[in-house]
C-alpha cells in the first residue's frame, strides 16, 4: 500500500462520503491532495520539454526513495522552500493532462512526495501497538453501505479492540483478539464490494478484520494509507506473537537492528563512558546513511534533546539509536519488510526467496541465491553470519541495480534488428544544439554530446550562414551560435559511443550556396566514410535494416533531382517551425521557402529525402521508400512543461518493487533521488482494479465479445474464412473461461487481480488450517496436475476455496487438452487463406467489383488473415501460460506445506 507518484487521494473516502456524526447520517447510496505533512520530507519532481520533444513517465505508486529520508531534488535550501511550497499549493487532486482550454495559462506543474507526520513516525512494531493503543478514527462499512466513524483503540493488555460511540453494551462494542482469524488489506470482501460506493473508497486506505469460525468481517477505512498500514501491520503481529509483545513494548526484546547499532557505535565511541560528540555522532549516521544530510541530523539531535529538557554537545548510545531509528526508516519499506516476514523484524534466507518468486518474478530462486543477496546488502556481521537481512539490508536492496525498474537483459539488443529502418521507433532529439529552455538557452556543444550519449539515434541541427563558416543555432539568432566545424567533429567522436546501430542527422539548411559547399566539405572531411552516400535502389521496396546499417551516419534533408545534371538548383521547403504553429494563431499559412541548393551537398543526401506531405493517399501512391516528410505535434493539450522522466519499453520492464532513477531536465540521473514503486503487470479490466459486485467476471459466455471475421464479397474467399467461425469462438471461450476462473479464485483468496498465483496458493494454505495448525488438504499429483484432496471435514469457507480451487484446474486441463487441437485448425485456415494473396485482385475483378469495393475486398482480406494469426498466437500462448501456471501452483503448494512428500511428485510438462 504505497502513494501513488500521480497524487493518490489521502483520505480513504471523497469528502462527500464522509459521515462524521457517532450516528449514520443520510444514505449513501446518493451518493489526487496534498496534505500539510512532514515538510522535510516532502520533495518535488519537475520536468520539462519545449515544443515537439515530449517524453511520457511510467505511472506507478511510489514515493522519492533514497537509504533513508527522502533527499531533495534541489541543490539549495531556497530551492527545497520553494519545492516545498510549490508541493503545498498543488492539490494533488490534479491530473497531469489538463483540460486544453486552460492549458496555455499553466506555467509550471509539480508533483510532490510526502512521508508521514513527524507525530506518526513508525520505526517498528512497538511504534505500532503504540499508536493503535492510543486509538484514531476509522470509517467502519456495515452491509447495508451506511458509513459510520467511530474511534477505535487496542486495550493495553493487547486482548481486544473497541470502538466507541456506539448503541451496543460497551463490552460487546470490541473485538476479541484470539477471535481474529486474519487480516486482510483492500477492499476484498464481500461487504466491500457490494458497497454502494466501493469505487469511492481508496484501495490502499482499506482493510478488514475477519473473525469467527465463520469468517465474518469487520470491514474499516483509515483517513491514509499510512494509518491502515499501521493498523495491518499492529494487528498481524499481535495475532502472531500474543504473549511476545508485552516484552516488545516492555523493551526487553532487542532487535536485529537494535543489536547493530548499539555495536556500532561501540566500536566508533572515543569515551568509555557510553556517549559520543555530536559531531562523531553526525558524521558516524552520514557514514552509515550517505542519503542524509549534516542539517537534517544535527536538527533531530536537538529536538531529541529539547524533549529531555537538556542540552549537550553529546549523545548516549540510546540517543543514538533512537535519531538513526527516525531518520533512516522508511514507514513503507517496514510495512513491506514485516508483511514478508510474516510478523518479524526481519528476513530469512526462506522469507527472501519467496518474496523473489511471488514479487520480483524472479525464476528458480535458491536459498543460496538468498543467503549471498543477504551477506551482500546486510550491515550487520551478526545478520549475515545467522543469515537474516534487517530492514536497513532490506532498503538497500531495494535501492540496488537488482531492483531497477529497468530489465538489464535489455541493457544488451535483444529484438530484431534485420527488418527495414521504416519499422522502428527511433530515439530523437529536438534542438539538438540547446540544453534549456528551446527559446532562449544558449548553443552549446554539450546538447549534442549528452544526447548521443543517451541514445539518441537521430539529431538535428539548424545551420545558417555564418561570418566565415557555417554556424548552428535558433532561427534568427535569438541563441548563441557554435561552429558548424565543432558540431561534426564532436558528432564525429561520439555517434556511436552508446549505440552501434546507425544515426540519422536531420539537416535543416538555411545556408547560401557558398557555405552550402563549406558544410558538404566539412561532412565529408570529418566523417568520412560513415556517412552513408549508396544511392536507393529503386527495385526495392523497403529501407535497409538496422543491422545493415550499422555505425553509419545517415544525413535527412533536401535533395535535387538525380535527372537533372545540375552543380545547383531550387528546392522548396515548408518552414516546419511555422507549421508547428499551427493550433497557436488563429490563421495558419504554411510557409514554403526556396532553397538554392548545391549538388555538393544534395548527394549527400540519400535514404531520407524530405518532401513536403500532401496526403495519406497520395503518400501511400507516389511516396518512395526512401522520402520521408516531417510532421509537427501539438503540445497545447499537454502542454508546454510536463511532469516526466523518460520512456521504458513495456518488455523492458522489470515487475514488482522496484525504484526509478529520477534524472535532471538535461538527462542525468540525480543523485539519491529515486521513486518507489510497485510494478504490478495485468491484461484483464480495468488494470487490476476490484470488481464492484453485479459487475463480476463470473458472467455467461454471452458476455464474451468475439473478433469476427469479415465478408470480402468474393465467394471463394469467404468460403474458405468461413470454416475458422467455430474455432475462433471456441478458442475465445476457452481463454475467457480459464480467466475467469482465475479471477474468480483471487477474489475468494481475497486478492487484487494483479495477484499471482502463488500468492494465492499462500493465502488458501492458511485458510486450510484446522484448529491444531495442520492441514485439511493433502497435494495429490494426479494426471500429472495438483489436485488438493481434503481430509477430515472441512467448513463451508475452506470448501468455497477448494471448489474455486478446484475450478482453476480443471479449466486449466481442459484448456491445455484441447488448445493444440483448435489451434491447428485456425491456422489451416490461416493459410488456406494466404494462398489467395497473389491472386486476390484477379478474383475480386472476376465477382465483379470495381474501386472502392475492390479496396474494401482487400481492406477485409488483410483483416481476416491477422485476425486469424492473432487469435491463433493467443491461444498458443494461453496454453503456455496454462502449463506455467500449474508448475506454478504446485511448487507453491509444496513450499506451502501442503505436500507430505515431494520427491514423487512429477512436474508438469507440455503436451
């Protein structure tokens, strides 16, 4: 339960859900801001772009991540004011992508990233049972979607949970604690999601207490994610270590952490007397936590020693460990960490491991894999020797390049690089030669060496004439010119640095005849034979590959007829900065200026020739392989400065917790300066959102939209289309119903449709506990697929998870019984039909169409072959996906205890 970067609401409900009053008021069936929080923690992120360059940012939930405290993306305390107030008078209610008609009067955008008050600090579990037995509001959600606020505390003795006001008896107004059978985060049950406002509560403020041998629920919104985080995580270790805690909040149980600290500042202590200099203090925290700052820490030690009344040029060990304790934790990586561990202070080698498998995706983790990440991350000579990773272990994990948003098996091609150059997206830079604000910021070669050195495939440079060689600058001169000369020299030096693969230089010419034939010796001189001069083949179709052109230069603009044996002539060229224009004036004229241009220069020019752009027709009919035309964007509806970082491809993504380097408006990363965040990848509705009852997945097969195959108006044609009906229709239903039970099986588990299902399988395994803690299912191998065989007699809730267990499988089977078959006749048709290709105009002129029709004939033919082929691909890889699954199920199963033996269990394996 994290913030979510784009401002996720505070409060658990929309202000007009909110009943205050003891007693329900109204029915509430009539029915992203930023709270004044912990201004040291609060940071802001602001990116930029001018004119046509825009970058898009992963959206995800997350906060500004570094080892300990947030640091802030200024480099000044004036900067971190202003940051701070900007993030204080952004409502966080904001969407980023505005509405077009106040666009153009918004000057800046910010997005800010809060911690917690300073008063609600949670460093452990004490802090906790601490403030839950000091008691705060909570929104209790009763069947008949009437809200009700009531205040809520935890009795002393740890023994129940009360409430007040309330009409009830006082002793009947709590929750016994030994009654607790879990506790549950999300709106994910029963009572949720038959709320009349379900969509108006936030997920992450959400939570419920199940209770009873009849597992009915006590269904409570926190006014924050913090707040229900502290609740959850309160209440699973009071369920789970009873007794212990007394001694936890008694202080007689040293942590892990605790043990660390008190050593290390042991070891690094000049006085024998148990205390330290504020200054070897300050510097020992910096040491340990290169993420905090001299002020932060020197500021804490005085607010602690203010609270003692007292005032020193010293600290004592506990002094210490409390400053490090509020400093360098981070509330949600605690939450993270305990929830993992399930209740302890702390991860094992087992614990580490199945957080890899179920979070981070990681396949065939080891407990030796586990054990080495430990004694890597974990600071503590006693917690690598005993093999547990403390939650200062934990969060520097999670800031590792382990745990990047971005999969470094990507870091090296891994796609096809031998299709035509047309096929790709290109990494492009915009005004090249600026590195600030488009319009004003001066030229500088350093524009062209930091975008070569990020990637950038293709650049752009505006020359004009200059005093005595060509210069690049702004149109008009509004920015300081550099030397044409230097450019080359330092796109010479640096194109292929980062990439191999070729780079496009768009060369926008103003320049006269003379200095034309300056710049073309320049080129040629500098960049020699990179620079790619073989003329287009006119017999061929297609650019050539990347791979083909690799670590050659490829120079876009203008060029003279090759007909026409000419040293110069006259070339038009729309003014594409007048064209960008377009949406800002009221009248729009494009501008075409002409160009005397030299033959020197022209044949340079090869496989990317501008010519101006008519229309889509008239492109698709005369348009050759190698001209291409520029088009300008419209920023206005996002307008000119967006929040942003940069593009990750979606197979480039790593899934799970993960965190984003934050990078400055110019490309590099900021130092310390992360995001947070939990990559959560689904396909199905309404990416992973709950489903409000009476919307459920369960529906009839009606429901199922199919993708239809469409009419050619040519008889054979159709006929062979024709035989694939009934496939497509059964593969679509076979998909749909194994998702379906899928998702059903994770609402019975109680768990977002994002969950996998391995953590399925964990929530059902204690669900299957009878009352001494043993199993009620025993895991059977049957048919080589992992069956769950019940034994004794299980409740009606245990037989409602077995069933929609039960389902899962046997969709599964039947699904990978009879894909291979269905598939097989897809793509007989599939092919049946491609046979008709070369002859697809012959046979629409035979039936007698004629223009628009015959093109609607092909328009549908190529229709019907891609759907075929798609179709066919999904059902290949649902059946993959199937068999994964239950490899899947079983191994969670067995790690789960559910099996007595796993040495004859036989793993699944395709059919």
């Amino acid at each position: 339960m994290h913030k979510m970067a784009e401002g996720r609401k505070e409060s658990g409900l929309d202000g007009s859900e909110l009943l205050e009053e003891p007693e329900p008021v109204g029915d509430s069936r009539k029915a992203w801001d930023t709270t004044e929080e912990d201004l040291e923690t609060v940071g802001a992120a602001v990116a930029s772009g001018k004119g046509r360059r825009r970058r898009s940012a992963v959206s995800a939930a997350g906060d500004r991540f570094s080892p300990g405290e947030s640091t802030s993306l200024g480099t000044t305390g004036d900067v971190e004011a202003c940051l701070i107030e900007a993030a204080k008078a952004t409502p966080r209610r904001s969407s980023i992508i505005k509405d077009s008609t106040k666009q153009k009067h918004e000057q800046k955008k910010t997005v800010s990233f809060s911690s917690m008050p300073s008063e609600r600090k949670i460093n452990n579990a004490s802090d906790c049972i601490s403030f839950m037995q000091a008691g705060c509001e909570l929104k209790k959600i009763r069947s008949n979607t009437r809200i009700y606020s009531r205040f809520f505390t935890l009795d002393p003795d740890l023994q129940a949970l009360r409430w007040e006001p309330s009409k009830k008896d006082p002793e009947k107004a709590k929750l016994e604690i030994s009654s607790l059978k879990e506790v549950r985060v999300g709106k994910n049950t029963e009572i949720f999601r038959s709320c009349a406002v379900v969509d108006q509560i936030c997920e992450d403020c959400s939570f419920s207490l199940i209770y009873g041998e009849n597992y009915e629920s006590l269904d409570l919104v926190a006014s924050s994610a913090d707040i229900a985080n502290i609740w959850v995580t309160g209440l699973r270790y009071v369920i789970s270590h009873n007794k212990q805690t007394l001694n936890l909040i008694d202080g007689s149980q040293n942590t892990l952490r605790t043990t660390w600290l008190h050593s290390v500042f042991s070891e690094n202590s000049k006085a024998s007397n148990g205390i330290m200099l504020e200054d070897e203090a300050v510097k020992l925290i910096m040491q340990l936590n290169h993420g905090l700052k001299e002020s932060k820490i020197r500021i804490k030690i005085r607010e602690l020693q203010s609270n003692k009344g007292k005032l020193a040029t010293w600290v004592t060990k506990e002094e210490f460990t409390d400053i490090y304790y509020d400093l360098c934790t981070r509330p949600e990586v605690y939450f993270l960490l305990v929830q993992i561990s399930r209740n302890k202070e702390f991860l094992d080698a087992k614990d580490l491991m199945f957080f890899l498998e179920t979070e981070q995706g990681m396949i065939n983790a080891t407990e030796e894999m586990c054990l080495d990440l430990i004694r890597r991350y974990e600071p503590s000579k006693q917690g690598q020797l005993n093999g547990n990773l403390s939650i200062d272990g934990f969060t520097r994990y999670l800031i590792s390049q382990e745990c990047n948003i971005f999969d470094p098996e990507h870091k090296k091609v891994c796609q096809d690089m031998t299709q035509p150059l047309s096929h790709y997206y290109i990494n492009a830079s915009y005004n090249t030669y600026v590195t600030e604000n488009t319009a004003r910021s001066p030229s500088d070669l350093l524009g062209y060496i930091r975008a070569l050195k990020l990637g950038c495939r293709s650049i752009e440079l505006d020359v004009y004439d200059g005093p005595h060689e060509p210069v690049v600058s702004k149109r008009n001169n509004v920015t300081s010119p550099v030397s044409f000369n230097n450019v080359i020299k330092v796109i010479n030096q640096y194109a292929f640095v980062t990439s191999e693969y070729p780079l496009i230089i768009c060369l926008r010419n103003h320049c006269s005849v003379g200095q034309q034939k300056v710049m073309a010796q320049k080129l040629k001189m500098i960049l020699g034979n990179k620079i790619f001069t073989e003329p287009p083949n006119s017999t061929q179709r297609y650019l050539p590959s990347p791979e083909k052109l690799k670590r050659k230069i490829i120079l876009k603009g203008k060029k003279l007829p090759q007909n026409i044996d000419l040293a110069e002539g006259d070339v038009t060229d729309e003014d594409e900065e007048t064209e960008s224009s377009q949406s800002l004036t009221d009248t729009f004229f494009v501008t075409k200026r002409i160009i005397h241009l030299c033959r020197e220069l022209s044949d340079l020019v090869t496989l990317c020739k501008t010519v101006q752009f008519n229309s889509f027709h008239n492109s698709m009919k005369r348009q050759k392989y190698w001209e291409m035309c520029d088009f300008g964007e419209d920023d206005d509806y996002i307008g000119d400065e967006f929040i942003g970082q940069y593009t990750i491809p979606y197979e480039c993504l790593q899934s799970g917790y993960r965190h984003i380097p934050l990078h400055s408006f110019t490309g590099e990363e900021i130092e310390l300066a992360t995001l947070f965040v939990h990559i959560a990848i689904t396909d199905r509705r309404g990416g992973g959102k709950a489903h409000k009852r009476g919307y459920s997945v369960r529906k009839g097969k009606n429901t199922i939209k199919y993708t239809m195959l469409r009419n050619t108006g040519i008889k054979v044609v159709d006929d062979a289309f024709k035989i694939a009906g009934q496939p497509l229709r059964e593969a679509a239903d076979i998909r749909e119903n194994m998702q379906n039970a899928i998702i059903s099986f994770k609402e019975v588990c109680a768990l977002a449709p994002t969950a996998n299902l391995t953590q399925c399988i964990l929530t059902m395994s204690s669900r299957l506990l009878n009352n001494v803690n043993t199993s009620t299912v025993t895991l059977n191998m049957k048919d080589k697929y992992p069956y769950l065989e019940p034994i004794g007699t299980l409740s009606d809730v245990q037989k409602k998870i077995l069933s929609s267990y039960d389902l899962v499988i046997h969709e599964a089977r039947y699904l990978i019984d009879v894909a291979d078959t269905i598939y097989d006749k897809i793509m007989q048709c599939w092919k049946s039909g491609l046979e008709f290709h070369r002859g697809i105009h012959g046979l629409a002129k035979k039936e007698g169409l004629k223009g628009a029709k015959i093109n609607k004939a092909l328009e549908n033919f190529a229709w019907n072959i891609t759907v075929l082929k798609g179709q066919g691909d999904l059902l290949k890889n649902a059946k993959n996906e199937a068999l994964e699954n239950m490899k899947q199920i079983q191994t969670a199963c067995v790690s789960c205890g559910l099996s007595k033996s796993t040495s004859g269990s036989a793993s699944i394996k395709s059919k």
